[in-house]
C-alpha cells in the first residue's frame, strides 16, 4: 500500500500545472544580456617627470602667492569666509602680452570686489609685485558693505588731439566697400557715417579716416587707411575730392567756357559789321 501510494504521488508532483507555470515565468524573465560598453581606444599617456615637477612647482608657487594676498586682507574676513582668495594662471590672447599671466580674484559677497593679473607665470611672480597691486584696506571694508568699488581704477583717458588736416576721398553718405577679409570675396557694401574716427583709449592724435556702416550686418566698423586696398568706391559709384578723376570737369564749367566763346564771336562780328 506504500509502495503504491509513493507511484501515484510521484506523477502528480511532476505533472503539476502551478510548477510548469512558473517555469515559464521564471524562463520568461531570462533577457539577454546588453552587450559590454566598447572599449575605450588609447594610446594613455601619462605625465612625464619632468611634467610632474612643473606641476608640483606651479602649485606651490600658487599657494605662495595666495599666501602673500591673504597677508593684506583681515583674518576675520577670511575665518567667516566673508572673502575668499583665488589664484590661478591663464593664458593671454594679446600678441603684446606675457602668453601667461597669473590672475588674483578677490571675491566677497554681493558680486563685490576685484581681479587683477600679474604678467607672468606664478614661480616668477614677487611678494612686491603683490604688494604694488593689491587695493588699499579701506576698500576691504567697502566691500564687505557691499559697495561696489572699482579696483585697480580705470586709466586716465589721453587727450584726442587734432585730427589730420587732410581732405578725404569720400564724403559722409557715400556708398563704399570696406576689405573685412582675405580674398576677392572679403569685401563688404557700407556707407560712411563719419569723419576722423577714434575711441578714447587711443593715444592722442590716433584717428581712423572713416567709421562705415556695413550694410547686411548692420554694425559700425572703422577704415584705418584712406587706400583703395583697405575702403574703395562701391561698384557703380565714383569717389568724389581729390581722389576722383582730374580729367573730369563738371557740367558748369564746360557751360561757362562755351558761353564765353560764343560772346567773342558775337563782338567779332559786331567789329566786322561796323
């Protein structure tokens, strides 16, 4: 009777639907795998020893001269982190200039106080060079009030000084074009606006001949040079002033030649008739 009841109850427990069902569940939730992400591609080139020194050194000359601004400003204000100092090197685009100038940003609250950059990289930089270009202490507290104070202040702008007494070949409302770039192609159509252009920061006596209107981008540029290389006549259109054809004459004074011509004749006559 055992033996019997252990061959009914073995069938029944293979062939039972609740366990086929959840075979097909557990078949069902079995999802590829995504694929690995690519590998990324090299060559990986580490730093060289002579990188990692000049990496060390910039560092610590950037914390030396962090250092001697933090000497000039009160603790308090850097214990409350009411200012905070920043120092770092950045690269110049001026031709003219240093190609890396180490910047220091004196930053308080309320978008308040200063930058100014020492023309050089940080291990070149003196303890007197900050000291000949960090704000008086008064302006510490300015500052922290939250009065916006312009340091280092703006230059004295030079005197303009007298244009040159030289008569231009285009009269203001001609029709010109100005070379803005390299190429048959890098001309642009404008009108003259103004005579004898100059921004205040030039030196004194510096203009620029015309200041144009470009006509498609709608913006003011200025032409440096009264040459046909640089502004010139637009197409269709003729310079007016010395630059213009000498052999041209206007309409007027080839009237007047004629009508004194026909009076000679006319007293000739008279004489002949007499």
């Amino acid at each position: 009777m055992g033996e019997c009841e252990r061959k009914t109850e073995q069938p029944l427990q293979n062939h039972c639907p609740r366990r086929r069902s959840r075979r097909r569940v557990s078949e069902s939730r079995r999802r590829p795998r995504p694929p690995p992400p690519p590998a990324m591609k090299g060559p990986f080139k580490l730093p060289s020893k002579e990188e990692q020194e000049a990496e060390k050194k910039k560092r610590a000359a950037l914390k030396d001269v962090k250092g001697w601004v933090e000497e000039y400003i009160p603790k308090a204000y850097l214990a409350d982190r009411s200012c905070v100092v920043d120092v770092s090197e950045v690269q110049c685009g001026d031709p003219e200039c240093a190609p890396i100038d180490t910047v220091v940003k004196l930053i308080f609250e309320n978008s308040c106080g200063c930058v100014f950059g020492i023309p050089c990289e940080a291990w070149e930089v003196q303890q007197e060079d900050v000291e000949e270009l960090m704000p008086p202490k008064e302006m510490f507290e300015d500052w922290k009030k939250g009065n916006d104070v312009k340091w280092p202040p703006e230059p004295e702008l030079p005197e303009p000084g007298e244009h040159p007494d030289i008569e231009l070949r285009f009269p203001i409302g001609a029709a010109v074009e100005c070379c803005i770039a390299r190429g048959p192609n890098g001309w642009a159509a404008g009108v003259v606006v103004a005579h004898w252009y100059r921004t205040p920061s030039w030196p004194t006596g510096q203009y620029a001949p015309y200041q144009i209107k470009l006509t498609e981008q709608d913006n003011l540029i200025f032409a440096p040079q009264d040459k046909d290389n640089c502004i010139r006549a637009a197409t269709g259109s003729s310079a007016d002033g010395p630059g213009a054809d000498e052999n041209e004459y206007e309409p007027e004074d080839i009237e007047g030649e004629d009508d004194e011509e026909e009076e000679d004749e006319e007293e000739d006559e008279e004489d002949k008739a007499a």
